[in-house]
C-alpha cells in the first residue's frame, strides 16, 4: 500500500484532494444511477432478461463511447480538461432528470436506453479526462500511489452507492418511486461533481500544457483527429513495457466479463431457484442485496489491491506482479467458483478484484510514465476503448457459451486457466512484438 508517508504527503496537496473529491462525487452518483438501473430492468421479476439481453444492455452502454473513445481523446489533448471534467458532468445531470423521471412513471422505453446510453457513456470521457489530468496535480514520483488511491476510492464509492441502492429498493420494495428517487439522487450528484471540478480549477492547470491548435473545417478537423489517432497509437505500441501490460489488461478484461455474466445469470435465475420453487417477487429482491455484497465486496477487494500494489510492484517488477495477481486470481475462480455457493461467490469477488485493480494500477501507471504529455489524452482514451470493448467482447462470450442460470463448471475452469496464462503469457509480448521503447 502507498506508505503512510506518501499517502499523508498526497492528500496534503490540495489539487490532488480537489480532483479526488470531484471524481467521487461522480462516481457516487455512478453508483447510484447503476443501482436504478438494475432494480428496473435486470431484477424486475415482469422483465424477461436472458443471456444475450444482459449483454447487450452493457454492449449498448459501453460501445458507443469505445468506438468513439480515440477520436474524444485528441480533443483531450487540445481542450482544457478542467472544462471536460465540469461540463461533461454538468450535462449527465441535464441527461439523467428526464430518465429518473421515466423510470418513477414506469415507463423505460427507448428513449430512456438512449438517455442511460449518454449518461454511461460520457462517464468513459470523464475518467480518461481524470487520467489525463493526474500528473497535473500529483509529483512524479508519487504517482504510482495517486493511482492507487484516486481509482480505488472512486471504485469503493461507487461500489458503496449500489449498496445504498440496495437499501433503497428493499425499504420501498423495489417499485419505481425508488427507482426514481436513486436516478434523482445521481443527477444532483452530477451536477455537484461538475460544478466542484468548475471552482476548484482554472485555465490550464489540469492540462495540457500545449496551447490549443486553432480550428479549422470539418474535414480539416475529422483529418486532424485520424492524424492524431496513428500518432497516439504509434507512441503507445512503441514502448516494450506499455504494449506488454496493456496486452494483459485487454484479455483479463475479457475474462471478467464472462464472469461478470455469469455472476448476474446466477443471482438473477439460479440462486433464486435453489429451493426447487419458482421465483417470488421477494427472492429478486433477495438477489438484489445478494448482488450487492458482491459489488460491495468487489469494492473492498479493489481497496486492498490499491493498497498492496505500489511497494509490491517496486519490490518484485511490474510483470512479476502483474503475474503473480493474476495467476492467484485465476486459482481463486477455480477454488471458490467450482462450488456456486454464494459465500463463496463473494469472497471469490473480492480477491479477483484485487487483482484487477492491481493490474489496472500498474497499466494506468505505465502509460502515464511512458507518454509525453501531448499524447496522454489520447493514450488513456485508447486504454479505455479497449478496456471497453474486450469487458463487452467477454459479456458476449459469457451470453452466448453460458447456459440461462451461469451454472456451468466447465466455464469456471476454462476462466480460472485462462487468468492465469495471461499472468504468465503476458511477459512474452516484448520477445514476441518488436517494440522499440523510445519511439514516439
């Protein structure tokens, strides 16, 4: 974990407390916004939610901004990303009242799925934004522990709003008064979040440092941006130790999002079963607290990686960590998801999200220390495109080879295998892809 040293000394720097109280306050009101979401959809007992629906909810919430993602990190690179983190959470709650007000009348048609979309989706903008930002607040040498922190109390924030959603639904039994007062509630917190992020920063003292290139025309622009995308991608892939980590990240990723299936499919159609009796209204309800102790559990595992990462990393290398996180998680599935008991389920939660928060540590970290400033928007927004599209990749895998209630031993072993030779695979992708470290 950051030492207690290091961790007093970045919390006494007042830009860095004010970025972090910003970030939280958006990914609270995440949090929050993805509770109503599921009690409305996912878990309504008059909803008939198979594999392939599940997958593509998150495919529609996740894959616009992924494809977009490239092109949205060169304006990172040439807009103040003071304004990027302020107004993009100004208008998630402009977005996210019309949708609370359609979930409180029952009544989440597809407009609703479109305003969901853009609520998500420019979430993705404004955490590449965050990213970007960072070593704009926070000295070199402590940013390893920045990331560490920043990222895991934004993932335990989030993790605790679904726990306060939880609550919400099973205190006003779930109907879409609570749906609609949790969607609410993220509105405001949007709004508080971009309005923080407006008095807390000025001008250029988030990034970049370049002075914004005058505009041109569409296509001049719409040129400039492919430009960009070959000279951001050619800056990432040119250092040994980014394409290696990055490799890593995108096949875990796609593994978790099997799991991540699976997991859903078993409180949603197996856990609710177990007794031999068909689902009431109040075994979803179950399913729902259910599923919140292992987001929450999630959270605190996420918590832990961010606090073992930083000297573990230094003291073993980042590849030997990286293989050592991911090789225990890929034995934690097979030990503990073999059974399908819940307990177990949520302990196997937690230690798998140590690993992926661990990981995700080292990649962010990476990528920062390995990118010039004026490529770093663009690089963090390539992270986050595939980051995006190998989790959805994984969703749709887990929807199309998983049987209705994610019961299936044979997927938990294939998982389990499959984390653990990226633990070790991924040390090959220097020997194997002639990077040269430097190019830019």
């Amino acid at each position: 974990m950051p030492s207690e040293r290091n961790l007093r000394v970045l919390l006494a720097g007042q830009r860095f407390r004010r970025l972090l109280i910003a970030r939280l306050t958006s990914q609270f009101s995440d949090g929050l916004f993805s509770g109503a979401l599921a009690g409305s959809i996912l878990f309504n007992p008059n909803e008939h939610t198979d594999p392939v629906a599940i997958a593509s909810g998150f495919a529609v919430l996740l894959l616009p901004y992924s494809i977009l993602g490239p092109f949205v990190g060169v304006f990172l690179d040439r807009w103040l990303r003071r304004n990027v983190i302020s107004y993009a959470n100004v208008l998630r709650c402009a977005l996210a009242l019309p949708a609370a007000a359609l979930l409180y009348t029952g009544h989440p048609n597809a407009v609703f799925i479109l305003l969901a979309l853009l609520v998500i989706g420019i979430n993705r903008f404004i955490l590449a934004g965050h990213s970007a930002a960072m070593p704009h607040v926070v000295d070199g040498p402590r940013l390893i522990t920045a990331n560490a922190v920043s990222p895991t109390l934004g993932t335990v924030c989030n993790s605790a709003a679904l726990g306060v959603s939880a609550l919400v639904q099973v205190l006003v039994g779930g109907g879409t008064a609570g749906y609609g007062l949790l969607a609410t509630a993220a509105a405001l917190g949007y709004l508080v979040a971009g309005v923080l992020a407006g008095l807390f920063f000025h001008g250029r003292e988030l990034g970049p440092d370049a002075s914004a290139p005058a505009g041109g025309s569409v296509p001049a622009e719409l040129y400039a941006v492919l430009r960009g995308m070959v000279a951001g991608a050619r800056h990432l892939v040119g250092h040994a130790d980014s394409t290696a980590v990055l490799t890593a990240q995108s096949a875990y990723r796609i593994l978790y999002g099997v799991l991540t299936v699976a997991a859903l499919l078993l409180y949603r159609n197996y856990f609710p079963t177990a007794g031999g009796h068909l689902p009431a209204p109040d075994d979803y309800t179950q399913s729902i607290v259910g599923l919140a102790a292992v987001v929450i559990a999630g959270g605190v595992g996420s918590f832990l990686g961010a606090a073992i990462t930083p000297p573990a990393a230094r003291r073993l290398g980042d590849r030997n960590w990286v293989t050592l996180l991911l090789a225990s998680a890929g034995l934690v599935v097979v030990v503990l998801g073999s059974p399908f008991q819940q307990v177990l389920l949520v302990i196997a939660v937690f230690a798998i999200n140590i690993a992926s928060q661990g990981t995700k540590i080292v990649v962010d970290t990476t990528l920062q220390r390995e990118s010039a400033d004026e490529f770093r928007g663009r690089v963090f927004s390539v992270n986050d495109t595939t980051y995006n599209i190998c989790y959805v990749l994984g969703l749709f895998l887990g929807a199309v080879l998983l049987p209705a209630d994610g019961h299936s031993l044979t997927a938990v072993l294939v998982v389990g295998i499959g984390y653990a030779v990226v633990g070790f695979g991924h040390r090959l992708v220097p020997r194997l892809y002639p990077v040269h470290s430097g190019v830019s």
